[in-house]
C-alpha cells in the first residue's frame, strides 16, 4: 500500500511538472507590428514590463505575432494564456479588436492594453491608457520652428489616431511659432503606411532633404530608419518619437560627423506600465481595471520633449522656454486640439503640403 501511495504521489508530481509550460512567465507582453526594440512604443512599453519584473522578481516573456492581423495578435495572446500569463501587456492601436475578444475569452487574465481606445465595452479585466500626443507633437513643432527651422516634414507611420494626434499636434506647434515670429514656413507632411523604414519611403525622404526640407519629425515605429538615413546624406535633422531618441544617431558622429536627433516628441509609456503592473501585482486592480485613462500634461509630465543635456540639441531654443510653454498648456491657457477628423487650421503664412 505504502509503495502504491508513493508511485501515486510521483505520478502526481510529474504531472505538475508537465502542466505547468517549459516557459511560463506571469507577465507577457505581445507586440503589434513591430518588434521590441524597435526604439518606439513597442520597446518603450517592453522596457516597463522588464523594469518592474526584474525589480520585483516576476517572470515576463514576450510574444510576437507571425503576421499583421488581428487574428494572429489574439493568436498570441492564446499562446500567452496557455503559457501561464496572468498579466499580458498589448502595446499600440492595432489591438483594438484583439484585446474585445480576448477579454471575453480570458476573464480571468488582467489585460493592459497601450495606446487603446476600445471600439467595443471595456471589461473589468481591461486597463487601457492613451497619452495626449497632440500636445507631444505641438511642442516638438513649436520648438523647432523657434529654433530657426523653416523647412520641416512630418513622417508618420500608419494614419491611427496616436499618430495623427501626433502629426496634427506638430503643424499646430509649427504655426503658432511661426505667427509669433512672423516667419513663413512650409511643412511636407505624409504616412509611410508602415511602422519601419524601406528604400521606398528613405527615396522619399531624400526628396524632402534634397529639395530643402532641412528637419522631419519621424513618427512610427522604425520608420525613423528612412528619415535618419536620408537626413545624414543631406546634412539633415529628424525629430524622434516614443523613446529619447538620441542614443540612435550617436554612431552616426563617427560616420557623418553629426548626431541628426535634435530633439523627441515622447511619452512615457514604460512608467504608467510599471504603474499598471504594480497596481496588479499589489492587489489593486480594482483602481484600474475597466477604466480608459487620458495622460497628458494636465496629468504629470506624461509627454513632451527630454530635458537632460544630452538630449536637448536645439541650436538656440533654450529649455527654459520650453518649460514655459508646457506651463502654458498645463494651466490651460494654451489649448491643443487633439481633433483628428479634420487637418488644423494654419496661418496664410504657413503652408502644408499633405502628400499621399
């Protein structure tokens, strides 16, 4: 009998040791399109989950899609679930129907979905954050036509709201410092349809630059891969976007003689998703869980451009008067329309040239 209980007891062990996945990790994180290290909001929001696990001894893995398609997302996610995540972290607009299927089939997993604003109800196992690009954009623009630029472009990604708020933001900021100093400038402005760069849109970039845009706000993923490269042919700027993007154009000193990253339109994704996470493992879900947060300036300093010397790199734009200006938005003296239905009004001295 007592050799039975013990064989009993071994089965009953192994197979413990069978269900539970080889990789079992309590947080997963699932990209969309892109990769994590994409130095966007994919590597952003994968540099929170690895800043609270690692500081909290929790496992994490990520997940990343096989193709562009909600079904592949969710598929992920399946895996994700199967794998033993309680948490799944979802950067990024592309998941707004796979985080409405998933929070039905997995009740019992806590999503965390960035840059989300859900199309269908909103679960009490869903947290969901977006940030106020609009206002990231405005002072990124604002500041670069202050710094003398009068030639500037936007490349976006894909036309989804985070990115449009982005790109509107921009020619907001650009108008208003260019009626304050009475300048006229011109802004090219397009969508690369894509979150990475390819010698397609790099052979649009060089037109830009050729022709005399002199900076581009690089908005999308790695998509800044086309701008950077053409900007460095064409002695050029870009703006970078998501993550401080200045550390991307240092090796570029050793082979252009100039680092091209003036400046980052950022948000800071990796802090709320350490909050979001911290929240979850605390047992206090019930804070977030359901809710659809806005963040903003009005909330913290949740967007805007970096402030530490290495990164600020405008000519004579000087952080002091940067600080003013995001005063001026905080208190709300200064509103920024984060209306995307419509491109924003510009000054007549102001021209934008939308190209498909």
């Amino acid at each position: 009998m007592k050799k039975l209980l013990s064989m009993i007891l071994v089965l009953v062990a192994m197979l413990a040791i069978f269900a539970v996945p080889a990789n079992a990790a309590e947080i997963a994180l699932v990209t969309d399109v892109g990769t994590i290290d994409d130095m966007s909001f994919n590597q952003s929001t994968w540099e929170g989950v690895v800043a609270y696990a690692e500081a909290n001894g929790k496992s994490y893995q990520y997940y990343q899609p096989a193709a562009d398609s909600d079904d592949e997302r969710l598929s992920s996610i399946d895996q994700a679930v199967s794998d033993g995540a309680k948490v799944i972290v979802l950067p990024g607009y592309l998941f707004n129907a796979a985080v409405g299927d998933a929070q039905e089939l997995y009740p019992d997993v806590k999503f965390i979905a960035v840059d989300v604003e859900m199309e269908v109800e909103q679960k009490e196992n869903v947290y969901t954050f977006i940030f106020g690009e609009e206002q990231a954009g405005y002072v990124a623009g604002y500041a670069a036509v202050k710094d003398g630029f009068t030639k500037l472009g936007f490349l976006g990604g894909m036309a989804v709201p985070a990115v449009q708020r982005y790109g509107y933001g921009f020619v907001q900021g650009a108008n208003d410092a260019a009626v304050e100093l009475g300048k006229a400038i011109e802004i090219n402005y397009t969508y690369g349809g894509q979150f990475f760069g390819d010698a397609n849109i790099t052979a649009k970039m060089e037109g830009w630059y050729s022709t005399g845009t002199e900076i581009v706000f690089a908005c999308g993923g790695a998509i800044w891969t086309s701008a950077a490269e053409a900007a460095v042919n064409n002695n050029g700027f870009v703006i970078g976007v998501d993550n401080d993007q200045h550390v991307l154009g240092e090796p570029m000193v050793a082979t252009h003689g100039y680092n091209p990253f003036i400046t980052t339109a950022f948000k800071d994704i990796p802090y709320v998703t350490e909050l979001a996470l911290t929240k979850f493992f605390d047992g206090k879900w019930e804070e977030i869980g359901g809710k659809a947060d806005l963040l903003n300036l009005q909330m913290g300093d949740y967007v805007g451009l970096p402030t530490k010397e290495s990164s600020w790199c405008f000519r004579t734009y000087t952080v002091e008067e940067y600080q003013e200006l995001v005063a001026k938005i905080r208190s709300g003296e200064l509103v920024v329309s984060n209306a995307i239905d419509a491109a924003p009004a510009t000054d007549a001295t102001v021209v934008v040239n939308y190209i498909d």
